[in-house]
C-alpha cells in the first residue's frame, strides 16, 4: 500500500509459520504468533511502529533483555510485531500505542498481561525473572529467615498462618509486581514466635531508618494488594533522601504528591547541621510529602534552573507540588522542625501562595513582530481587552518547538503591523502563571479579544497558512473534507503517541 517492494523471501516468511529471530527477538506476525505462544511458557511481545521513536530507542535494551534471558537459560523469551502491518494482531490485542507490551503464560492470548516494569534491559530482564520463578521464597526456619532479611538493604516477608488464603494469595500478586526488592513467605510457628508476631503480617526490613515497618493484615478486610503496593514503595524510602545520580529515579518515581526541598552546600558544616531539623519534621508527612536534600554544588545543581535558584541562594527550602509543578517558599527560611511541619501544613491547606518565577522582560520585548512575554507581563498582554492574542508556549531545549520557531517568526512579520493582532511567545521553563498549566512542549493558546478572560488551545498543523486561517477565522479553522493520513502519526507537528507505561520524553514535557 506505501509502495515498497516486499523481498520474495521476506514475503514467504510472513506466510510461514517458521520462527525466525532479530538480535534475539522473535520476530512474529500472524501465521507464526500461534506457534510461538505454543513453544514458549512466557512470551513478551512488543507492539511497535517502525516510525515510532520511542520503539526505536527501546530496541536495543529489548534485544540486550532477549540476550540476557536467553543466555541464562530462562523459560521467558522475548518477540516483536509490527503493528502497522499485522493490523488484525494489533486489533485483536487491543493496541492503541506504541511501544504496547504484552506478557502471554502458558499458550493463553486471550488474557495477557501488561507489562508494568521500566522501560530497560536491567528492568525487562527483572520482570522477567520475577514470573520465571516463584515471586516469593519459602522461609522454613529461623536460620534461613535471618539469611533472608540480611541478604539485601530492603526485603519483605509476608508472615501468614495459612499460605492459601486469600490474603496470602493478594501478597503473591504483590510480589510479581515489585520486582526490584526480595520477598517472603513464612507459615512456620517458630518464625512468628522469633519476630514477636501472632497474627498475618508483612513486614519489611531495610538496612536503614527504624529498620523494619510492619503492616497487620485486617482480619475483616483482609490485604489489599494495592494499598500493600502503595505502602511498600511510601517505606521502602529514606525518610530523608539526597537527590543524586543514584536515586533521581527513585525520588520521580515515587508518586508521593509533594515533594520537600532542602537546597545546601555540602560543603558548609552550618548547612549540613540543618539536616536534623528537615529530618525530625519528615516523620510526620510520611506518604505525603518526601523529603529530599539537594546539594548545590554536586548533582543537584542541574535542578537550580528549575526554582529560579543559583548556588547563592542556599541554604533555602522548597515545596513541590508534583501534579503540577507548582512551588511554594516561605516568607522567610526558617530551619527549625516546628517551622517547616507549619510551613507544611499551611500548603496542603491550600492557605499558602504558589511562588511563580518570572524572568525580566527585555527592552525591546514589545517592538519586536513576536512579542517576548515574561510572567509579570504576561496578564496585561493575553488578556487585553482590544487585542486577540495567540502565544507559543516553549522551552528553548525542545526540539519540537525548534523545529516551528521560523513559522512563529514569520506569522509575526505578517501580523506586525495589525493593531488588533499580537503574535507573542513565553519561555515556559523560566515564567510561571498562576491560572495556566503548561503540560507539553510547544503549546499555542489564542486569547480572543473581548471580556471574559477567554481562551483557546491551538491543535492543528503548525504552518503558517494555517495559523494564518485560524486567526482571519477569528480562533476557530474552517471546516474542510479531512485528508486520509498516510501513517498513524498525528498532524500537528510529529510528536509519536505516548506509549504505554514510559514517561513522557524530554520534548513533551
């Protein structure tokens, strides 16, 4: 249909039902994915598209996966579909994204299961190997208990006087799916007796704050797998963490929904005695708020930009809310516990005032055709009552908006000399506005004029014809036959579908 040409060979592959491989991975299509369900116990399938760049940067970490388990001899094998051209496999898995992937057990396809580990070969292999294996090991004794919980920095053991309950059954489910820490399982009396438990109860051990957090199991509700998960990941953190290289990922990823911030020098012994004070206040906000020490002058100088902060600036605090980004400061640092545990809870009482940042504008901001908008400006420009505005929200690394900046200008050339007309931009990674949330990169917003503080998000093709139509049709396109796309791309400037269970890229952010 795209008019390429199918090597003859290639074409007798696709009807056969021969499994051939690609660095490791199966490579499979609609006459041969039956035969591969059949020959392998656990198969993870990956859904791409040939175009999709997320697809082609997760490609070497899947064949590097494929290899790993393979020369480990591992029951668990690792292929591939293109779904762009196995449309009915697509289809019949319900594939809406790219990179989907997908676990099969056992021959079963109509109930596979999402893959939910992170998108590398360390994190596919560990996947893996989690439903390879039992997800739980079974102490019997003391002397193989104490080697467990010893054995790692953090471990979990789930202690059940019946290992076919349902609440044991529910700690299983939660053991294959928190794959980068040990669990187990004990029934014997003697290990309940030498943990001082007489009842159902998960325990983790960690080589770090109070050592070990128990969680009973409600005898009435029983355990709930996910709040068991939600638990495990809020505990198995450091009360108080410093954001390195190390635990940047863990600190993301950690779906707590504020985030405390101590920037310092470490090279400061006065700053570093600020410490004790964040710390006695973080017990309190557990599961809430994570605490998190940020050294000016090491890893975390990268962030500064992110607060408007330079080294200077330390010793100072910050809180984050994550959802979006929102800051908050004090009126004045204070470093004692009460203070902060105050400072706190007025935020979460939504009593405190987001800090938003705002560079200078620069002289010639409003002589220019596109107008540099700051976040002290920007209320007086977008919402002027004689004026239909249309600004481009951008971040000077993304390259989506590089990639559209010469149309802006050109739009702005055009509309100049318009009086009623204002084509503007705002850097969105050094200004701040209180009532707009700016989630990807570029994002266009036309402000009609009038009352009302009205405003329109701007979805479509990024050309200056058609900012041009939209703009002469007063914010809206005119309606016109819509065109067959040649691949599932979409049409407002290339970016790929967010694919399940990755992040988004630096460039929609």
């Amino acid at each position: 249909e795209d008019g390429e040409a199918v090597a003859e060979g290639e074409e007798d592959d696709m009807l056969s039902d021969e499994l051939r491989e690609e660095d490791g991975v199966l490579v499979l299509h609609e006459h041969n994915f039956a035969r591969a369900l059949s020959e392998h116990q656990l198969l993870l399938v990956e859904f791409y598209a040939p175009w999709c760049g997320h697809c082609q940067r997760l490609a070497p970490a899947f064949a590097q996966a494929a290899t790993e388990l393979r020369n480990e001899s591992s029951p668990a094998r690792l292929g591939k579909v293109d779904a762009t051209a196995q449309v009915a496999l697509a289809n019949e898995f319900g594939v809406t994204s790219y990179p989907t992937l997908k676990l099969f057990r056992d021959g079963n396809r109509t109930h596979p299961l999402a893959y939910t580990g992170r998108m590398d070969a360390e994190g596919i292999v560990r996947w893996m190997r989690r439903r390879a294996s039992p997800s739980a090991t079974l102490l019997q004794d003391t002397d193989t208990a104490a080697a467990f919980v010893s054995s790692q920095d953090l471990v979990v053991v789930g202690f059940f006087k019946d290992l076919e309950s349902e609440a044991a059954q529910a700690f299983y489910t939660v053991a294959g799916e928190v794959v980068d820490v040990p669990f187990g399982v004990a029934e014997a009396a003697e290990l309940f007796q030498a943990y001082g438990l007489s009842a159902d109860t998960i325990c983790l051990f960690k080589k770090f704050d109070e050592g070990r957090t128990d969680f009973p199991v409600d005898p009435a509700r029983g355990l709930d797998a996910a709040e068991l998960t939600r638990l495990l990941h809020v505990h198995s953190l450091e009360l108080v963490m410093e954001f390195t290289n190390e635990t940047s990922d863990q600190i993301f990823s950690a779906q707590i929904p504020h985030h405390m911030l101590l920037f310092l020098n470490k090279s400061s012994s006065a700053q570093l005695a600020l410490r004790d004070g964040f710390r006695a206040a973080a017990g309190t906000f557990r599961g809430k708020v994570l605490f998190v020490v940020v050294d000016v002058t090491g890893y975390g100088a990268d962030v500064l930009p992110f607060f408007g902060l330079t080294p200077a600036d330390a010793p100072t605090l910050r809180l984050v809310k994550m959802e979006n980004n929102r800051k908050y400061r004090m009126d004045q640092d204070t470093f004692s516990d009460t203070a902060i545990r105050t400072f706190i809870q007025a935020v979460l009482d939504g009593k405190v005032k987001p800090h938003l940042l705002s560079a200078e504008p620069p002289e010639d901001w409003d002589t220019r055709p596109v107008k540099v908008l700051v976040g002290k400006t920007f209320e007086q420009v977008a919402f002027d009552e004689t004026k239909n505005v249309f600004v481009k929200f951008y971040a000077p690394w993304c390259s989506h908006c590089q990639a559209m900046a010469a149309a802006w200008e050109e739009l702005g050339e055009r509309y100049k000399d318009h009086k009623d007309v204002v084509i503007a931009e705002l850097d969105s990674t050094a200004n701040e506005l209180e009532n707009i949330t700016i989630n990807g990169f570029p994002t266009l917003h036309y402000f009609p004029a009038g009352p009302g503080r009205k405003m329109v998000e701007y979805k479509s093709a990024r050309d200056v014809e058609t900012f041009s139509k939209f703009l002469e049709n007063g914010g809206t396109l005119p309606k016109e036959p819509p065109a067959v796309p040649k691949t599932p791309e979409n049409s407002t400037g290339g970016e790929e579908p967010r694919p399940l269970g990755v992040a988004e890229t630096r460039d929609e952010l």
